[in-house]
C-alpha cells in the first residue's frame, strides 16, 4: 500500500495498462488459449469465439487430464458454466 493508504492497480502481463474482462477476451479471440473447467480438465487451443454466457468455440483443441494430453479434437464447444477461467498462452 502506498502512504496515500490505496494500492496502486496491477498491470497486465504485456502491456502494463489494466484491462476491463471485456477487453480481455476481445483481445484474445482467434489467439491460443487454455481453458480450465470445474473438473480440472484444461483445453489448449484456438479460442474461436464465445459469447456473454462463456459458452465456448475452439479450434485445434487437445485435451489435458493432470497435465497428460488425452486426446486432440478439431473443433470443440465448451458450455459456460463449466469454466473456472481462461488463460491466454504466451
């Protein structure tokens, strides 16, 4: 905390500037990402699209269960309220 008795806001990864979730995402489509579900199952691959419900559309999805890849898919729809977050790979 600062003297002012506020702590300043934290930046991005990238950029320094803060990001609304919003922004966040918009920025994101078409980049790869990694989605980890309630389960523990995380998704690595394009995101295609998703909308306000975070229903989700990859491509070139592979699949990973405790770290090991399972299996590979060409296209995959995640239901929203299956997803803990969104992680844009580097």
């Amino acid at each position: 905390m600062s003297a002012e008795g506020s702590a300043p806001a934290p930046p991005t990864m990238t950029t320094g500037v803060s990001k609304t979730p919003a922004e966040f995402l918009k920025a994101i489509k078409g980049q790869p990402v990694i989605v980890k579900l309630n389960s523990g199952v995380d998704y690595r691959g394009i995101l295609a699209c998703l909308d306000g419900y975070m229903n989700i559309a990859m491509e070139q999805t592979e699949e990973y269960v405790n770290g090991q890849l399972k299996n590979k898919y060409g296209d995959a729809f995640i239901r929203g309220n299956n997803v803990l977050y969104i992680s844009a790979l580097k």
